[in-house]
C-alpha cells in the first residue's frame, strides 16, 4: 500500500528566507513522487517529479526537491522564497509495486511567504 | 496550446435535481481522473478512466456517475444520491511521463 504525509498544514516564511515543505511516503516497491503547486480556486500545477536517477530534482519556479530513500522524504525547497510562492502545495506518490497506477495526494500544505 | 478544460467554472444545483461537469482534454492522454477537493481534505478520487469505454470506482464514488465515450471526454454527473455535493471538482489526465495535468476546476454549490 501506498501513502504520503505532509506534516505541517501551514508554514510560513519571510520573504528572501529559504523555505521547505516537508513530504514523507511510505511504499512497497520504488517510489514515483510528484509535486504540485495550487493557487485559490485553481486547478494543480505540476512543479517536479522523481521517477528515477539523480536524488536531487529540479522543477518550475525555482524549486527544488530532494528524494532521500533512507529517510523515506521528498522535500521540496527553494533557496529564496517570494511573496507569488503564497499557495497550497501537494505532494504525491505511486508505488511502482502492486501494479495501481494511481498516485495518492497528501493533504496539502498552505506556504504563506510574508513580505 | 494543449491542456484541459473544464466547464462550467461554477455551477449550483438545486435538491434532488442532477448536473453534469465536462472535461475535456487535448493532450491525447489515455487515462483520465475526476477529484473532489474539500477544505483540509486534499484530493479524493471519484472516478478514473484508462481506455475509452471503461472506467472504475475511485474512493468516493457513490453519488456520482461517469462516461467515456470519447478519448477527449469524462463528463461526471452528480446525481440526487449524493448528499453533499458541494466540493471544488478537479479532472486530470495523464499520459507516459506519469505525472498529471489538471484543468482549472468547477465550484458545485447546492442552493
């Protein structure tokens, strides 16, 4: 079975400061992982995903995420946060064991960045 | 440019009464998905859909109904049966990269 946490509901940052959203999984086989930024009353935007190869993955914006599979994480991070990065951030995870193709989203976390 | 889109933006619906939201996609995605999103709740999966002409139950099915007709479509109708349709609807597709699109979204409020 597959699942994804993200501990934090809210996590707040200044402007300029470097930010993280935390992601943790839990998976048979080898983890596919994905993150996705959503602004209000908007549909989900695919910023990066990990499938295979390098630990470190770069994506849209700026951001980054680090798969570290001893820790079971995949947090996403951006060196210098800005006040447009304010949204609800999902992260995701498919289980390449088990044969489901379907990813499981974890609840969200809301970034407020403060001017 | 090529993407989803979803129709209306927002819609109301009367007790008892049925509505259909469309999704539409011209990625030439194989698999299609329809989500509801609650406040603090995240996503739940209604429906999925890999080939035309076939589709299966998601978590939270019961009260909804959907068609695959057409590789470019998944309309979902929320009928009477379900209780609480008020949700944000949110449809995705995706194809060999395994990662999602999603379109914009439709705001269901019961009136």
């Amino acid at each position: 079975a597959q699942s994804v946490a993200q501990p934090e509901d809210q996590v707040n940052v200044a402007e300029g400061n470097p930010l993280t959203v935390k992601c943790t999984y839990s998976v048979s086989g080898n983890p596919y992982l994905f993150w996705y930024v959503q602004y209000p009353n908007r549909g989900l935007q695919f910023l990066l995903k990990y499938i295979t190869g390098d630990n470190l993955v770069k994506g849209s914006y700026g951001f980054e995420a680090e798969f570290n599979k001893s820790q079971t994480s995949f947090h996403l991070k951006k060196p210098s946060a800005l006040v447009s990065d304010s949204a609800l951030y999902f992260c995701a995870v498919r289980d390449t064991a088990g044969g489901s193709y379907i990813p499981t989203f974890g609840r969200g976390t809301s970034l407020i960045v403060h001017p | 440019d090529g993407g989803i889109t979803q129709s209306p933006k927002y819609l109301f619906r009367k007790e008892g009464q049925n509505v259909t939201l469309s999704c539409e996609q011209n990625l030439n995605h194989d698999a299609m998905y329809w989500y509801r999103q609650d406040p603090g709740q995240g996503l739940r999966l209604i429906y999925y859909s890999q080939i035309v002409n076939d589709f299966q139950k998601g978590d939270i099915a019961e009260g909804y109904s959907v068609s695959r007709e057409k590789k470019e479509s998944f309309p979902l109708t929320v009928t009477s049966a379900q209780k609480n349709p008020t949700a944000f609807y949110l449809c995705a597709s995706s194809g060999q990269d395994y990662g999602y699109t999603f379109g914009s979204g439709t705001r269901l409020t019961v009136v």
